[in-house]
C-alpha cells in the first residue's frame, strides 16, 4: 500500500513534467490521447470479468465495463490519430 | 505466463505511456507518441488476458467486440468540429467503466479492507461524477440542450449537504464495507447527481475548462481502480490523465483570467441585470466588395477564429480565402486564443483538417505586439477573445482577461450574424470601432463570396 502511494505520488510529478510545455496547438489531440490512456482501467474490468466464480451480476457488471473502456481506448485512440493526421508541417504538406 | 512476466509487460506498459505522452507533446513526434502509448495499451490488456486470475473469457470477447465496433464507427465518423463532444462522451464512458469495475469488485469481494473499501469508494464516486457531468457536458456541446448556465436558489447548499452525504457515507462503508451496501449504493446515487449538479451551473464557453477537468476525473477514477486491484500500471496511467487534465485545467483558465473557483460555481455569462454600461457608437457595415478590396491591398492579414467559425463549418473556405492571399503576396496568419471554440485546441485542429500548415498558427503573445503593423485583422465568429474591454474597462466582466488585440490593427473585419454580444452576455466595443467594419451574415457564405471575389 505504502509502495502504491509512492508509485502515485511520483507518477503524478511526472505528468506535470511531461505536459506542462505542450504547445497550445497540440491540446486537442494531447486530451484525446491521454483520454485514451484513461482507459487504462480495462484491465481491472478484464479482471472482474474473467475471474473464477463469478454470478450473474458479476459478469454483468464485468462485461459493461469491458465494453465500455474498450470503447475509450479504441475510440481514443483512433480519433487521436485521425486528428494528428491532419496536422502538417509547411515543407512536408505535397498539396 | 508467470506473475513476473506478467508484472514486467505491466512495467513495460507503463514506460510506453510515458515516453507516448512524452511524444504527444511535440508536433512532429506527436502521432508518433499516440502510436506508441496505444502499443503500451495492447501490452497491458494481452498480459492482463494472459494472467492466472483470467479464466472465463466468453464475456471478455462480447465486450472487447461489442466495445471496438462502437469505437471504430465513432472515431471514423465523427466531425472535426464535433471533437469536443466526442472527448466529453469518451470521458464519460472512462468513468463508468472505472465505477463498474469498482461495484463488481465489491459485489465479488470476500474479505474487504478498509484500504479496499476506500479505494472502491472512490473509484465509483469519481466515476460516476465523470460519467453524468460528462454526458451533461455531451449534452450541452453537442446543444441537445442549453448551453446557458442552470442556475437555481440555493444550489452552493445543496451543493454542500451532498459533498456531507457523500463524506459521511465514506465514512460509514469503509468502517464495515460488507455491511455497508446501503451506504455503497448512496454513493453511486450521489456520484450521479453531483456530477449533472456540477456541470449544470457551466455555461457554453467555459466548456474548456469542463473537459479539461473531466478528463482529468477520468484519470483519477482509473487510479483508484487500481488500488483495488493493487495494480501499478492503472496507478501511474490513472496519474498521468490525472496530471495532465490539471495542467489543461490550469492552462484555461489563466486564459480567462479566472480562477477554477470562479469558473466552476460563479454561472458566468447567466442572464445577470448588473453588466457594464453599454458601449455607444455606430456600426460601420460592409459589403463582401468592399472587404474583398481592403483585403486585396493587403500585405498581412490575421485571421482570428473563434466558435462561430466551427458552427458555419467555414474551416475549408477560411483556408482558400487564406491561400488566396498569400498567393497575392500578402503574409497570412491565424491567431489562437487558447479558449477560443468549446475545447482546448479546438481551432488548431479545425485549421489542421482544413490544411492549415501550423506554422502559420501564432499564439495572442506572439501577435500581439506586431498588431500595429498588421493591415487587417479578421474575425471570424469569435467575440469575447477579441473583446478591448477586456483591456480597458475596469467594470467590465471580461476585464483582465487576456485578449487578441484585433483592433489596434490598421482595419479590422468582424464577421458576424448580427450585433448580439458573446457567450458572456458583454457588449463589445470593438464593433464600434474606428477601424472595425462589420461583414454581417453566415461566416461560410461570406468567406466564400470574398473567395468568389478574388476569383473573379
């Protein structure tokens, strides 16, 4: 538990590190993409329903949450490159 | 595979969405960073499917299926000029995700610990305050119903006593989690409330703000989930969102020059009697000719975009008008307010669709003090953002907010329906302007007829 806040604590710090000299232009995408990160808690809803001994309300709920985080990381993630795609630089735009 | 491979993929996992944020955070590397974070993701989903603890897989694969068709079809399909309402519905479902993942644990959970019990608590109340102020958030976006801000009598009280409740019940569950189902299912109940009574008092404009911090709720929900199942790769994912919707927060609100307090509780831009006096002085309207002349002897134009300009859809139009220009020699840039349009970035990314190169976007600090040399300024839908009172009215809602300066540029067109004020409900000076003229009627019908002209 101890080791659990440490691990938060750090990760936290290494966020505003790593986000705070994002270019405005970027933030879109920037949201969208960490948005699908956040989908992340797909892991435990694989857990909770795939887990020996489930009842039905178990699976239930197990299986709304996979759907649901698997629409945020798919959904996230390939918004996000649609939209990165779009962005081009002058030298490189062939248009 | 063993528990160390397992704990390995889940470090790899971790590192990927580092160096994939990391990335994201440059233009030239930033697809490149996405790819690399949904790699990380695959990591972490294929190690979990393969860990003892996963034993029944034919629900996995109904929802696994169920949820990537749902995301296919909606990242494909969905506008540009919809993104903010796709972000806030994406949000959303992160949330309840993270509230069901905690109320099957729960349900599942034999030997509950106080340390559990808190972690489940929080997982489901901060997803489900994600959920429905997401879906309000949606709701206002996408104007299935007003963007004005719902204010009602007494709503900071109500406000409180749920906060109370909430605390209370916390207390009560994570004293005895197994007897406490009661106090559980308050919970869910008040997490649902309190995020629709949050996002309610919000108005349209201040939508940046909203997504910003409702994708770092998202985060946040993802991390407690994680201590329930005592998993670090959710920890430090959970964390990261966290950290960066904070920031995105922040940012947006020095933007406004408002604090996170004032935008959240305060119902700005609500039908309020006391505004500042109005401004007097006469419009000056233009015809399309007359514009296309000005800008014709121009030798640099910025264009200011603001939400208007992704209603009328006029991303396309605004970049041949720009190409037009430059093509006739003139230096053309467009000029971002960071809350301009209803998300953080919003119009970077309309202007990338239409096949703006970036480096013809410029931020208000980088344009701002050129304005002078500037021919002509053009405002497309955009009003508060360009609003001098801001500068000079001390008595002016606006005041202190930091603005572009469109108006200190030799000759500015402002293209707009009709004289209503902004978002905010404050009259804009700028119209009134000596060197404003006024290009009344729909920003797409208006750029196209100047784009017409210039073909011609």
């Amino acid at each position: 538990m101890g080791l659990l806040l440490f691990v938060l604590v750090l990760s936290i710090f290494l966020g505003f590190e790593l986000i705070s000299k994002v270019p405005s232009q970027l933030h879109t995408p920037l949201m969208s993409g960490s948005n699908a990160i956040s989908g992340i808690t797909i892991v435990g809803a694989l857990i909770a329903s795939g887990i020996e001994g489930q009842d039905q309300l178990a699976v239930i709920l197990g299986t709304l949450a996979v759907a649901t985080a698997t629409v945020n990381v798919v959904g996230g993630y390939l918004v996000t490159d649609r939209m990165l795609g779009f962005f081009k630089s002058k030298d490189k735009d062939s248009k | 595979m063993s528990t160390a491979l397992i704990d390995l993929s889940y470090v790899i996992a971790s590192i990927l969405f580092i160096f994939g944020l990391k990335r994201l955070g440059k233009a030239e590397t930033a697809r490149q960073g996405n790819l690399i974070s949904a790699i990380g993701m695959f990591l972490a989903i294929v190690a979990t499917l393969l860990s003892k603890e996963v034993v029944n897989f034919q629900w996995i694969a109904v929802g696994i299926v169920a949820g990537t068709i749902v995301g296919i079809i909606a990242a494909r399909s969905v506008q540009m000029t919809s993104m903010p309402e796709m972000v806030a519905l994406l949000n959303g479902l992160g949330g309840i995700s993270s509230l069901l993942v905690g109320w099957a644990e729960y349900h599942a959970g034999h030997e509950i610990t106080a340390f559990t019990a808190v972690a489940i608590y929080l997982a489901v109340l901060i997803g489900g305050v994600t959920f429905t102020g997401s879906l309000l958030a949606y709701g206002k976006l996408s104007e299935k119903i007003s963007g004005a801000p719902m204010l009602f009598p007494g709503q900071q009280l109500v406000n409180g006593l749920i906060v109370i409740a909430i605390v209370v019940c916390g207390v009560l569950f994570a004293m005895d989690p197994l007897g406490g189902q009661n106090y559980f299912f308050a919970a869910v109940g008040a997490s649902f409330i309190f995020g629709i009574l949050a996002v309610a008092p919000i108005g349209g404009a201040d939508m940046p703000v909203v997504i910003s911090l409702l994708n770092s709720y998202s985060g946040l929900a993802a991390c407690a989930a994680g201590f329930i199942i005592l998993n670090n790769v959710l920890i430090v994912a959970g964390a990261l969102v966290g950290a960066s919707g904070i920031i995105l927060t922040q940012i947006m609100c020095k933007a406004m020059n408002r604090s996170l307090s004032n935008v959240l509780f305060s119902g700005f831009g609500a039908a309020g009697g006391s505004k500042s006096a109005s401004y007097q002085g006469e419009a000056k309207p233009i015809s399309a000719e007359d514009a296309f002349l000005i800008l014709e002897n121009a030798s640099s134009v910025v264009f200011v975009p603001g939400y208007g300009m992704a209603v009328a859809q006029a991303q396309h139009v605004v970049r041949e008008l720009g190409d037009l220009l430059a093509e006739n020699g003139c230096d053309v840039r467009y000029a971002i307010h960071p809350v301009a349009g209803r998300m953080p970035g919003h119009m970077n990314v309309l202007l990338a669709e239409a096949n703006v190169p970036y480096e013809q976007l410029v931020e208000p600090e980088d344009v701002n003090p050129t304005m002078e040399t500037v021919d002509v300024t053009v405002v497309i839908g955009a009003n508060d953002v360009v609003n001098p009172a801001a500068r000079e009215d001390k008595s002016s809602p606006l005041y202190g907010m930091p603005i572009i300066n469109v108006d200190k540029a030799k000759t500015c067109i402002v293209l707009k329906r009709s004289m209503k004020p902004g978002f905010a409900g404050v009259d804009n000076p700028l119209f009134f302007g000596e060197n404003t003229r006024m290009l009344f009627g729909d920003a797409k019908a208006s750029i196209s007829s100047l784009v017409a002209e210039f073909k011609g």
